[in-house]
C-alpha cells in the first residue's frame, strides 16, 4: 500500500515541467503533471497510442486541438478525455502559480470496457 499527498514534494524551481508516475499498470498509468508557464513548443503535437484523461486539480491551462485548431480552457475542477491519436499540444499553463494535472492514460481496450458500463 502507499500513500502520499498529490500537492506535495513539489519543488521551488522547476526548470522543466514534471511528469510523475503515480500507478502504473499494463494497461493503465496515472501520473501527476506540474506546470508553471510550461507549455508545448510551438510545431510540436501529442499523437498518443493511449486515450488520455485529465483533470486540472489546481491552476490553469489551455490545450490546443490539432483537428479544429480549438482551444480549450481548463481551470480547477475541469477534465477532459482525448481519445489515441487526437493530435493535441499544451498552448498555455500559468506561470504565475502551479498547474497539477491528474493524467491517466489507458488503452483502446480499457477505453471499451468502460463503454459497455455507460447507461
């Protein structure tokens, strides 16, 4: 069993946004994501083999959608789910204070059991 607190162990400086892993297992994987002004260079997009779910849980962000070219704001308490190969990249996170994300990543197959729980 552990146990551990999601807001803590978060450095003073942080050069490079941090990416950790807090499960991972064959099909699943949750990390915990802090940005502070970080964001995705410019030409760069994620095309993930995995679905991808996430949810700010402090701070804000704003991802942009490859397909549409939308922007979507995510603030305290909002989450998104992106399916595999949804090109997107990370626009914008504030640098004025912390952003943490909870990511959990999951195969297509995870992804179809869910379904068939969904009324």
């Amino acid at each position: 069993m552990k146990s551990a607190n999601i807001y803590h162990g978060i450095p003073a400086d942080i050069p490079d946004e941090i990416a950790e892993s807090l499960l991972s297992r064959a099909s699943l994987r949750i990390e915990r994501i802090v940005s502070r002004g970080h964001h995705s260079p410019p030409d760069f997009w994620y095309d993930q083999e995995e679905h991808e779910w996430i949810l700010v849980l402090s701070g804000k962000a704003r991802l942009q959608l490859a397909e549409t070219g939308e922007l979507v704001s995510l603030n305290p308490g909002d989450y998104l789910e992106i399916p595999a190969h949804a090109r997107h990249r990370v626009d914008w996170t504030d640098p004025s204070q912390d952003t943490i994300w909870l990511a959990i990543f999951f195969t297509p197959e995870v992804r179809n059991e869910f379904s068939r729980l969904d009324p």
